[in-house]
C-alpha cells in the first residue's frame, strides 16, 4: 500500500494537495485523529487498498506529539510512507487567511485585534508542528498557485519513498529564501549571464547560458564544492532516517546561474539517488496566468 500524510500550516494548500491525491485515485481521509492511524492502517491493508492518503493537521494539536513515533514505527515496519509538510510565510498565511475572512483554528474568536491574534495562532501552530517537519518533505507554497502545487504534488509520489530523495531547487534571493530548503547555498557571486545582451532572456536551462557557465573557473569551483559538501554529509542523514534533503541554490533572479547548477548537481547525483529539481521562478512563470 502506498501511504501519504498530508500536514502542515493552516491555510498552506492542504486541501488541495488532498484534492490532487484524489483526482490520482488515491482514497483520502481528511482530519483523521493521530490515535486511529494505526487502526486506519491496519483495516485499509485488509480491505487491500493500494493508495490511501490522510490529512493530519492542527486540529488535533492535543495528540500531534505522538506522531514523530508513530511514523518511525511504520518506516520500520517496512510500510512505505511519505510525509508532506505544507508550509508557508507568515505574512502569506495571513493575507490568505484575511482574503478567505476565515478563522485559524487556533484563533481566539474574541479578540479585539484579529491580526495580532491571527499572526500569535500561526506562531503557536509553528511551535506545534515543528517536530512532525523534521520528518517530513516540506513544500513551500508562499509563491504556488493551486495548479502549481497540484503538479508539484503529483510530481514528488513518482519516488521510492523507503530511499533518500534529494531535491535541488533554484530561487532568485528578490523574492527570498524558500522554506523548504535544508541547505542554502548563495551564488550571487559568480558570473552572471544577465549581463551579457544575448543571454539575459535566456535561463540556466538553454545551451547558450549553460556553454557560458560551464567554463568559468569560479562556476566549476563552486560546483565541485557544493559536491563535496551533499556528499559528505549523505550517509549521515541517511543513518539519521531521513527520506528528503532539499539544497536551495539562489542567485539574485533565479533564472541563470541557479538554474544551471540544480541541472548540473542533478545530474551528478541522479545515478545513486533519488533526484528532484524544482526551478521556483521559472516555474512561477510557467504556471501564471488568469
């Protein structure tokens, strides 16, 4: 059986990360109480279910402790899982939550500054889950549309989720760090293509750029050592049970020079493990629209 567990921050996209699983033919419990998945389980294995996904959110803040040990337990009891976290900025949730007029679940209804409120609910549903994130493949959704975060979903179950998945993904620092990298590395220093007139409208992914790229010293330089450093410190997430290490790679737009070394590391790394690429600013613009 194929098992996901959707969570996260309230107002981050787990509704339609659900809403994605279904249209994949995946049977989906939304707010199934911590204390009954193990009995979910056991009774989905009988009716022999082979893809099955639950939402476990705040709403259950009191038994969200318990879960850490109860996703150990089925890793360890052989029970393919892959854990999502839904996750985005402050400011993001706040706005999504003011524009939909709903209440935190963790919001005091009385309170006579609502936003003040809003933003300690967020901070206090942080605290609470911060535990159940260290076990889990964080999406970013502050910059995703709905269609976009549906795509990414369906995107990251194409894996074996009993291996360590690596995820490379590129940003552009104007519009800040994503929240779901475990490593950062800053290339703003190195050379930047957009400043050559022929290869600003171009990205790390067309040839021209990546020919540009590839011949600088300080480029192969910060490659090779972003290598060494994944790869010295692997095994020992692997030993630590970790399933998802996401490396950030940012320039200042995320269109060149980040983009051309996530290509270049997953292209490095995808014969011993499992690789995703994301592109944050590149696919931002590919899924715009009305």
């Amino acid at each position: 059986m194929q098992l996901v567990l959707i969570t996260g921050m309230s107002g981050s996209g787990k509704s339609v990360a659900l809403h994605a699983l279904e249209d994949a033919g995946f049977y989906c419990v939304d707010n199934l109480p911590p204390e009954l998945l193990a009995d979910f389980i056991a009774i989905e294995r009988e009716h022999r279910a082979d893809r099955v996904a639950i939402a476990i959110d705040v709403r259950s803040a009191k038994s969200l402790p318990g879960m850490p040990a109860q996703i150990q337990k089925l890793r360890k009891g052989g029970q393919p899982l892959t854990v999502l976290f839904l996750d985005a900025t402050t400011d993001t949730l706040v706005r999504r939550f003011s524009e939909t007029r709903r209440l935190h679940p963790l919001s005091m209804r009385d309170s006579q500054d609502q936003r003040r409120a809003l933003i300690e609910a967020i901070e206090h549903e942080r605290e609470l889950l911060s535990e159940l994130r260290e076990y889990s493949l964080v999406i970013d959704t502050s910059q995703l549309k709905a269609s976009h975060l549906r795509t990414e979903v369906r995107k990251l179950l194409d894996h074996e989720p009993n291996s360590l998945t690596l995820v490379f993904e590129s940003f552009g620092f104007k519009r800040g760090v994503p929240m779901d990298a475990d490593f950062v590395f800053d290339v703003r220093m190195l050379p930047n293509p957009h400043y050559e007139p022929e290869l600003r409208p171009l990205t790390g992914l067309d040839a021209p750029v990546a020919n540009f790229l590839s011949v600088e010293p300080e480029v192969q330089a910060m490659q090779a050592q972003i290598i060494d450093f994944v790869e010295r410190w692997l095994p020992s997430m692997v030993r630590d049970h970790r399933s998802y290490v996401t490396v950030a790679i940012g320039c200042t737009g995320g269109q060149h020079r980040s983009t051309y070394l996530v290509e270049e590391l997953a292209m490095h790394f995808s014969p011993r493990w499992t690789v995703r690429r994301r592109h944050r600013e590149l696919d931002a613009i590919k899924h715009a629209g009305p």
